[in-house]
C-alpha cells in the first residue's frame, strides 16, 4: 500500500473551470447568493460609473478613484476565484471518495476461509477479514483482535 499524495490546489484541472467559474459568478443573480461578494461588487460599480464620470469631467483625483475601481473590482474577482477553486477541489474530494467506494472489496469469512467481494454486497451480520494495510470495507465493529485504524478519508491503496 502506498502514502496518498495529496494533489496541489494549483493544478489545470481546477484552476481552469475555477477561473471559468469565478467570471460565471459576476453575474448578479449568483453574487447575490453571497451577501458580502455582492456588496462588495455593487460597490465597485458605482465606483467605477463615479470614476468614469471624473475622467469626463477632469475633475477629483483620477487616478487615485481608479486604483479604488481596481482594487475593488480585483477584491471580487479574487473571491469569486478562491470559492470557485474550494467548490471545485469539494466536487474532485467528493468525485474521489465515490470512485473508491465503487472500487472497495473485502474479504467476507465463510467458516476458515474467505472470498474477496465487493463491499456494496455486505450486510449486517457479515464476518470480514481486514488485514494490514488492507481498506476496511464497512461500518462494524471488531470482533476479534486489535488494530489501530487510519481514518483518513483520503486513504487509497
């Protein structure tokens, strides 16, 4: 059984929806979903129509109300960002957990032997033989014999 390596958050198979996703949720029908995101946007709209308007006019600190725009603007984009990249990396954990459920066999006892079968096919009252390093296939509980368990749910053979 090898170590799970635990993959990078910057990688092209998240930032590239991630990035998709984060210009999707300029939409206000979706940054109204998140009160602080949407505040935040509205705000820097009607900076930047306020800073539009002292461009035409010539009149206030330019360049000082763009660098507002832009902050604000790159405050937005930036949330949207990192809730896209968090939404993405739960649907790839989650698309993961499945996949080794789907996969996961044990070692159901039949008197002294066994037959490897798949854990979807497990029931109550089903006797297992788990190993070292070996995946424990259901809920239960020990029965016979001692272990120290890794719980992690990113443990994979």
């Amino acid at each position: 059984m090898s170590n799970a390596t635990s993959k990078s958050m910057f990688t092209p198979e998240l930032l590239g929806p991630a990035t998709r996703d984060a210009l999707l949720k300029l939409d206000p029908r979706q940054l109204y979903r998140n009160p602080v995101m949407f505040t935040t946007a509205v705000v820097a709209a009607l900076a930047t129509v306020l800073a539009i308007r002292s461009t035409m006019l010539g009149a206030g600190d330019i360049a000082f109300q763009w660098q507002l725009v832009f902050w604000l603007w790159l405050t937005v984009l930036f949330g949207n960002f990192a809730e896209a990249l968090a939404e993405g990396r739960g649907k790839a954990q989650a698309a993961a957990l499945r996949s080794t459920k789907a996969e996961l066999t044990g070692k159901k006892l039949d008197g002294s032997t066994y037959e490897v079968v798949a854990a979807s096919t497990l029931r109550a009252g089903d006797l297992v033989l788990v190993e070292t390093g070996d995946l424990i296939p259901a809920d239960g509980e020990v029965v016979e014999g001692v272990a120290s368990v890794n719980e992690a749910a990113t443990a994979r053979q």
